[in-house]
C-alpha cells in the first residue's frame, strides 16, 4: 500500500484494520507514533484541522529543527575521529608491538635466519624473540632455552636472557639459559657474558657455566654445539639437568624414588632412540627404570620389578 496514502488515513482514524497492519510495518511507524503522542499535549484551543499531509509534515520539521542542538557542527568531526582511532589501532598492530616471536616445541629443533643473515639454531622448546624494525640500530636476541649463534660481523649483537646477558661483533656461539642453570659456548671469536656484577671475555672454545649462581669455567675442542647433531653431552652437572632435557627431547615425564637430583653427573645421550638414551643416563649411576603407557617413567635403585 501507498505510505503516505496510509499515514493520511492514520492520522484522520480512518484506517482499516488490513491498512492498520500495514502500516505498523512501517520502518518509521515508532517515530509517527511518538509524532501523535507529543501532539495530544498541545491544549485544545491549539489544536486546529490538518489541512493537508504536507503542511503537517513541514511543521514537524520545522519544531525538530528548532530543538536542534547548536553543537551540530561537530557529528562530521566525530566520523574522521572514528576512522582516526579505527587506524590507529590497526597499526598499532605493526608499530606497538614489531617483535618477531619463534619457539620450537618437544623434540623439535629448527633455524632462523635473522634480518642481517645471523642464523639461529633452536634446541628443543626454547623462544626467541626479536625486532625487525630497529635491527639496523640494535641488533638484540631475547632467548629463553638455548640456541646456538652464527652472527654475521657488524655493529654489536647482544642476546638477552634472564640470567645473564651475551655480547658479541661477529662470532659463533651457544647459550643456554634454563632454570637453574646457564651456559655459554664460544666456537669462534670472542664473546662477552654479563651476569649481574660480573663480566668475563669468552674467547674460542672456551665455556661459562652458572649453576646455582655459581659461576665456572670449562674448555670446549668441539666445532659447534653437539645438540645440533642430536646428542646432548653434559660434564659435571646436576642429574636433574640432565632429567629436564632429556624430557624436552622426548615426550615424557619422570619421576625420582629415593634418588638425589643433585648428583653431579658426567655424559649424554642421543635424541632419536628412546631406550638407548635411558641406558646412557640410567648405568653410569647404577639406576633402572620403568616406562607406563603414559610415557611416565619412573627411575629407581635396584633391580627392576619382575
């Protein structure tokens, strides 16, 4: 049916009721039904015959326009302002925060190459982070767990971890930075370690251990971390650093019976067969063990249970 046909019958109460039920589904039919109720607070003697649709109309208006506020001017302003904020938070997604983020998961190892060809080796679940952005000016590694360093010769390249922190021009070494225990490796060159008031020049093949906060020294003949060919080798570290790595590398969770964690232990074992490594980390200090379904596995004196 015709609108304003509808709205003419509407407003002299001539409306049939198929013409009431059409115009109730009117988009504006809320607004003209407030137009009526504001209408029956005008006084009687104000009230005159409605001439026409049109004039009715251009009265309305014109009450609407003159309760108008002033500040109208404004509502383009806030549109601008709405598309100012919309892209301001869609860049903050690239300028607020530009780190780059690359963590590696159980058992995997992977390789990334950074802004200026440096590449770095993840071991098993380790994190770094890093920004492309400023890289030119500020060529920094934030690293939690452990990775092995080919920087490329340049401005200074510093790694930063929770312990400790690592500063080199252009070398190769590895860091490892786990609980309770941090290393470093040089293969080449010299790198400079700094933890808290301390600060030791590293040249090649030497290493800086720091377990329970006590610092040591060891020497290195290897050419690069032997992690990066799926062995882990420890020499004179706590049994238990040798348990949490191990269950980075495999699946698995143990669980000590009348063992002492902290017993120094010297060795390694491989990352590609689950058995063989238990031997090598299970004989040389006279312990057996037992593997469930769940892939727990319990470490014990003794014989094993029949």
């Amino acid at each position: 049916m015709d609108k304003e046909y509808l709205i003419e019958k509407w407003l002299i109460g001539e409306l049939t009721k198929e013409e009431l039920e059409a115009f109730k589904k009117l988009d504006d039919y809320d607004m003209h039904i407030k137009i009526l109720e504001e209408a029956k607070k005008f006084k009687a003697s104000e009230v005159s015959e409605i001439a026409d649709l049109d004039s009715f109309y251009a009265k309305i208006n014109q009450q609407k326009e003159s309760t108008l506020p002033d500040n109208i001017w404004y509502k383009p302003f806030l549109k601008i302002a709405a598309v100012f904020v919309i892209l301001i938070g869609i860049g903050s997604l690239f300028f607020i925060n530009p780190k780059t983020n690359i963590e590696t998961m159980i058992g995997e190892k992977t390789s990334v190459e950074l802004p200026d060809a440096s590449t770095v080796m993840l071991n098993s679940k380790s994190e770094i982070a890093f920004n492309k952005n400023n890289w030119n000016t500020k060529r920094e590694v934030i690293l939690d767990g452990e990775a092995f360093f080919r920087v490329a010769k340049g401005s200074k390249f510093d790694v930063i971890t929770h312990t400790g922190k690592v500063s080199v021009l252009g070398t190769q070494f590895n860091v490892k930075n786990r609980k309770g225990y941090f290393e470093v490796q040089c293969f080449e060159g010299m790198v400079n370690v700094k933890y808290k008031n301390h600060v030791q020049k590293l040249p090649a093949g030497n290493t800086f251990k720091i377990i329970k906060e006590q610092i040591t020294s060891d020497t290195t003949l290897n050419i690069e971390p032997e992690w990066m060919s799926n062995v882990s080798n420890f020499k004179s570290v706590p049994f238990y650093v040798v348990i949490n790595e191990f269950e980075r590398q495999y699946d698995v969770v143990f669980s000590l019976e009348d063992i002492e964690a902290s017993r120094i232990f010297t060795g390694g074992f491989v990352h590609a067969n689950l058995k063989e490594a238990l031997k090598s980390i299970t004989l040389p200090l006279d312990l057996n063990y037992i593997i469930d379904s769940t892939n727990n596995i319990k470490l014990f004196k003794g014989k094993p249970e029949k």
